[in-house]
C-alpha cells in the first residue's frame, strides 16, 4: 500500500492506493484507491472525517470478468469530552 498525507492548519488530507494479486485465487487482481480529509474544530473539541474510496476486482472465470466501480463514501465525526 501506498499512502500520502498532508497537515494544512486545522485540515488533513490522505491518498492511498493498494494492490492485491492473487489474494481470493489464481489470476485474481484487485485494486483500491482512497482519498481523505480531517477538519479539526478545536473549539468544539470535534473533528469532521470526509473519505471515498473506489474499488476494482479483475476475476477472470465469473460472469462479470471486470468488477469497477464499487464506490464507498464515508462521513463521521469524532467527540472528546
């Protein structure tokens, strides 16, 4: 897996990308590639997480040989108190 980030004032930001080969069976190939961001409300003592992240299978044998487009979105916040 490869991952970058970045630290912009009270705004963090992520890229990622991971490869899998042969993990599920033989010639099966699969991909995912991520982006983030955290919003730091120190006042509040609260941060805002936004992620996507798309997924894709190439498993020669079923039905649907290219399997694109599995797209997740994600929204959550974190309290402290």
């Amino acid at each position: 897996m490869i991952a970058l980030g970045a630290y912009l004032g009270k705004t963090s930001f992520s890229v990622d990308y991971g490869y899998s080969d042969n993990v599920y069976a033989e010639d099966y190939k699969g991909d995912s590639f991520g982006i983030a961001a955290v919003q730091s409300f120190a006042d509040y003592g609260t941060e805002l997480v936004l992620q996507f992240r798309q997924y894709a299978l190439d498993a020669p044998g079923s039905s649907d040989q290219d399997l694109d487009g599995m797209n997740v979105a994600t929204i959550g916040a974190r309290v402290k108190f």
